[in-house]
C-alpha cells in the first residue's frame, strides 16, 4: 500500500471517531417525525437529494455528516399494507435487500418495538461489486441499518448508512440514532 493511501484511511478513521463521539439533538424531520441525531449533522438540499438518491421516491428528507459519508435519511410512500402485516412485509424487504446487493450479511434481521412502535429493522453489512462497462471496480461495503413502519396509509422508511471501515466507531451511535426515531400518532 503507498503512504497517500494509508494516510487517506487514517483522516477517515480519524473522521470517523470524532464524529461518532459527538453529541445528539432533537431533530423534527416532519410535523409527526422526529429523531436525535448528531449536531453536526446538515440537512440536504432538494437538489442534494435529487443527486444522492436518483430514485423514482426520493428521500422526504437526508441529513449528512459534514463529511459526506454518514447519511441517514426517511422515505415515504403510500401503502395498502397496516402495521399488522410487517411480519410478511419483513419477508418482502428482506429480499429486496438480497437481490440489491452482491452480499449482506445480517447482524440484525426482526421485527422490533421503538417508543411503543413495531418496526422491521434490519442491520447489515453489505457489499457491492463494482463491475460495471467491462471495468473492475474495488467492491463497495456499507454497514447500514434500515427500519419500516407503517403509519396510517404510509410506508414510512428510516435509513443509516456509511462505510464499512467506519462501523466499529459508529454502530452504537448509529443502534442510539435510529432507537430514537419517534412518530406522533
């Protein structure tokens, strides 16, 4: 490895400690959503949104590490399903995830209370090989934690996700992040 790469890993590691020491705030997402999350953490713009998360239902809303690299974000769609079906939703999504990505490995895979609500959660590792156009990319690995709930007429989707080198120093504060997500009835 040359020294450019290593001290590279270094300023992230080291990125990485110092943003998963710091401490959580109150963050309102929506009127009935609301989550602590780290105070230096920075919404993004719709355009931000627009780039980060091509997707046909972008994110209600995204909010960043200064770094760029930690994200959570909340999704939002309308869904014929009620929170009595998150069992054989649980199924659904968890496939979802396995046909995604090249790998995950499950470290949690349930269906969870958090502040009096069921929840689909999902905590993973996952990894993306990067072939694309004939070219070998290094695969990519995220450590991410997912949650679903249904409120209403709403799939609501709450979301971590950063790399994998950055789990050890981030996984009880990302467990603490998404454990706090509350949703007024």
């Amino acid at each position: 490895m040359n020294m450019r790469y290593l001290a590279f890993l270094a300023i992230i590691l080291i990125a990485g400690v110092a943003l998963a020491d710091t401490k959580l705030k109150k963050t309102q997402i929506t009127k009935e959503v609301s989550i602590m999350l780290p105070r230096d953490f920075t919404p993004l713009p719709d355009d931000g949104i627009a780039r980060k998360y091509p997707a046909a239902n972008r994110p209600v809303a995204v909010y960043s590490s200064p770094n760029g690299q930690v994200d959570f974000s909340m999704t939002q769609k309308r869904s014929q399903f009620g929170a009595q079906d998150l069992k054989m939703l649980r199924d659904v999504y968890k496939a979802n995830l396995l046909e995604r990505f090249t790998k995950v490995d499950f470290i949690r895979d349930e269906v969870a209370t958090i502040n009096g609500r069921d929840y689909i959660v999902f905590e993973f590792v996952s990894v993306m090989a990067g072939e694309r156009s004939g070219s070998h990319l290094s695969p990519v690995q995220k450590y991410s934690i997912m949650q679903y709930t249904v409120q209403g007429n709403q799939l609501m989707v709450f979301s971590m996700h950063l790399p994998f080198m950055m789990k050890n120093n981030w996984q009880n504060t990302a467990r603490e992040i998404m454990g706090s997500v509350k949703i007024k009835s």
